[in-house]
C-alpha cells in the first residue's frame, strides 16, 4: 500500500481503505458547482474589466478573450477531480505533497482575500446611482458597502447549509445576467455594430495599451472565468454538492480511492462525464456572458469615450440596458450589477471560512465546526469592514488580483503534480488521468507561467 504524506500523521493517518464510487445520480441533482463558479466569476473581470478594455482600446485586446476563458477549464477540472475522486480538498491535496510549503502558501491565500470587500464597494457604487444618500459618491459607496456586508454577515451566521442558499442565489443572478445581457445585445443600434467586433478577434494590438493599465489587463485575463485563490473554491463546492467519493468522506481526512472493479469504472465514467459538464457550464457560459459585456461597451461605450473606473467602476455600464428600458433599464441593470458583485463577498467568506476551517483541521485540532466558523467568519467580516475605505474598489481588486495571479501560477503546477504523478500511483489503470488531460493541464500551467514572465519582463 502506497501511502502518501500527511501533515501531522499521528492524528489525521489516512484512511486507505477502497471504497467504490456511489451511484451517479443523474445530471440534474449534481449539477450546480459550476452554476455558483460561472455567477461569482461575473464579478470583476466580466463586468468590470474586459468592458473597461474593450470600452477604453476599443479591440485591441479581444483576440485575448477566447484563450483567456479556455486555458482555465483544464485547471478547474482537475481541481474538481481531484475532489471527486478522493473525497478530500484540493487544499489537503497541497498539504500531502509538503506542509511546510503549504503552510506559507496558506498565509499568502488569507493575504491576498484581505481586500476583497472591494468586491461590495464596487457594488455600492451601482445602488449608490440607483439610491442615491446626498452624500459623496466615495462616501456613499463606502457606506452601502458596510452595510450589504452587515447583511450578508447575518445569512451566513443564520444559515443551516451555506451551500444551498449560495447556489440558489447563483442560479438567479446567473440566469437574470445572462438574460438581461442577450436582449441587451439585439438592440438595433447594437447589432449594427456586430460585424465591426467580430473583425476585432483576428487583429491583436498589444502596443495600443497604456502601460498604467498592464494590470487591468492581467486582471482581465487572470478572472478571465474565476481566477486567483478563487479557484480553488470549486473544490469545496464538488464537496459540498457531493460528487463522487465526497459522498463517504463526511470532510474527514480520509483518502478512499476506486477498486479495479467494473462496476466502479462504469460509474467513474459518469461521474467524469458529469464533473466535465458542469466544469463547462461555469467556464463557457461564463465565456458568453463576457462576450455580450464587450460587445455592448463595444457598440455603446466606447464611442462615448466612458469607461468603468473610480466611483463609478460599476454605474456606466448601466448603459447597456438603457436603450431598450430606458431609464427604468439602467436602475434594473444597476441593481443586477450590484447583486453580481455583492455575491463575491458571501460566496467568498463563506468558502474561505471553510477552507481555514479544513486547514485547520488537517493539523489534528479537534473543533467544534459551528462555533469556529463563526469566528472566522467574524474575523473576515471586520478585516474587510476594516480594508474598505484604503483606496478605490478597482485598485483594491487590481490588487488582490495579482496577488492571487502568483498564487494562480504556484498552484495550478502543484495540481499538476498532485494528480499526474502522486494521486495516478493509486488508481486502478482504467481510471488514471490521461495522456490528454495531462497535456491540456501542462498548455494550463504554462501558459500561466508564461503570462507571468511577460508581466515582470513588461514592468
């Protein structure tokens, strides 16, 4: 029996014993993770910052748009296999290859969420136009932001399963977004404009860029889809829906892996097709939901010379649903954007309190789950109440953003590493990762890593 490291064997020794995959039970009581991944990924890059590019440089970067979403749907697959297939976190993953490393890398996570409460501002700034308060609109948005954070503090404090409230949330802002957008985009003085866009993909002009605006693009292309730690939250979403062998994990520190029987690879081949669908559902709907965000700033703000930026990162593309609305379509649109933002902060602190949570329980602490994710919940809710006003929300998450590209780059190598090399020991041969997988994971973690270079060699 192979066994493989953990961070403190003499409490969490892994359980090694074969456990056959459950019963798939079909693809609509699993589907939902990618639903959650797709509606938080709306957040920064899909609304914020491809519109700002797109609205600012006109096509400049658009051929960027396609590869940007794609090269993540390798990454987040195999986050998600990884779950499925041992009924453990990614981050317990990490943990099994060095805990010494992952420790550090743990501290650079909680660093890199210090500001993502900008995420709310950014949503203040849109009920700030649709509310207004007769104050600044920093002050206001500021204000709206303590106060959404307050109420979304108190769900979570109140909720028998997060989960399910979150995914039910998703699944509305998700469907309301994308609909919104696609009626948006048939407007006739829109539509006119879709063939002067399209041309856009096959001509790149990186040189029209202004260089104070190097990280933007990198946000842009890094949330290109859920980018960062952000990530790594799809592994504890496949948990908490159930996939695979996360049915008999119950979040213990267990290892179960597939017997060679038919019956297990049968069953494997579903739970494969199901995780493959709904890893696809969050990256390419998240895809066309971005094409129809740099469309519309394409044929209505770019011509106007308006972007997204300070106070004002979430009111502009209000325009979007104003021709067909009217005044009454922006005030919708700013609402719908500010639900879009907003969800980053709940989803965020409720599976960053989880992942601590994990973490914490991976060094053998015997904790009573409920009390301590009240606590960390707290701590999260007053660093960020305490983060809000240091700057303007974009320049928060610009931040945070790079941060989590570093992160990104480590991470998505680790994975690599965890399920190509260690994880493939232990799995019966017809269940093994694929000479395919492996290649499209390495174009991933390369193209990341290349991304990077490019940066430090453009700064």
């Amino acid at each position: 029996m192979i066994k493989l490291k953990s961070p403190k064997e003499s409490i969490c020794e892994p359980n090694f014993q074969p456990k056959p995959l459950p019963e798939f039970p079909g693809f609509s009581k699993i589907i939902g993770p990618g639903i959650v991944w797709m509606a938080l990924a709306q957040g920064s890059g899909e609304l914020i910052w491809w519109p700002y590019l797109i609205a600012k440089y006109g096509t400049a970067l658009l051929p960027l748009l396609v590869p940007s979403a794609l090269i993540q749907l390798p990454l987040t697959y195999h986050i998600g296999k990884y779950s499925m297939l041992t009924g453990e976190s990614i981050w317990r993953g990490f943990f099994r290859i060095s805990k010494k490393f992952t420790f550090i890398f743990w501290l650079l996570m909680n660093f890199s969420f210090f500001w993502f409460g900008a995420f709310v501002v950014a949503g203040g700034t849109a009920l700030t136009e649709l509310i207004p308060l007769g104050l600044s609109p920093k002050i206001a948005s500021t204000l709206w932001g303590y106060i959404l954070i307050f109420t979304m503090f108190l769900i979570l404090l109140k909720a028998r399963k997060t989960y399910d409230i979150i995914e039910k949330f998703m699944w509305l802002v998700a469907i309301g977004t994308f609909s919104g957008l696609l009626i948006s985009c048939f407007h006739p003085n829109v539509t006119q404009k879709f063939g002067d866009f399209l041309k856009g993909f096959f001509s790149l002009n990186i040189k029209a860029i202004d260089p104070k605006d190097y990280e933007k693009t990198i946000t842009a292309i890094t949330f290109m889809g859920l980018g960062g730690f952000w990530s790594l939250f799809y592994s504890y979403w496949v948990l908490d829906k159930g996939f695979g062998m996360s049915y008999f994990s119950k979040g213990e520190f267990n290892f179960g892996f597939i017997p060679s029987s038919e019956s297990s690879v049968t069953a494997f081949r579903k739970w494969k097709i199901a995780l493959a669908t709904d890893s696809s559902i969050g990256t390419v709907g998240n895809l066309i939901t971005t094409f129809m965000t740099c469309f519309l700033a394409f044929a209505i703000l770019h011509p106007k010379a308006v972007y997204p930026e300070g106070y004002k990162i979430a009111v502009v593309q209000s325009e979007f649903f104003a021709g067909w609305f009217g005044n009454l379509g922006k005030k919708i649109f700013l609402f719908s954007s500010a639900l879009f933002l907003i969800d980053t902060w709940i989803t965020t602190a409720d599976t960053l309190s989880k992942i601590n949570i994990d973490i914490i329980k991976t060094y053998g602490a015997k904790v009573d789950e409920k009390k301590l994710y009240k606590m960390i919940l707290t701590i999260i809710t007053a660093i960020t109440c305490i983060t809000l006003p240091i700057a303007q929300p974009g320049e928060l998450i610009v931040f945070s953003a790079m941060v989590g590209f570093v992160g990104m780059v480590i991470f998505s190598f680790l994975i690599l590493y965890l399920i190509h090399i260690k994880l493939k020991k232990l799995l019966p041969e017809k269940v093994k990762p694929t000479k395919f997988s492996l290649a499209l994971m390495l174009i991933s973690s390369i193209a990341y890593l290349t991304m990077f270079i490019l940066y430090l060699m453009a700064r």
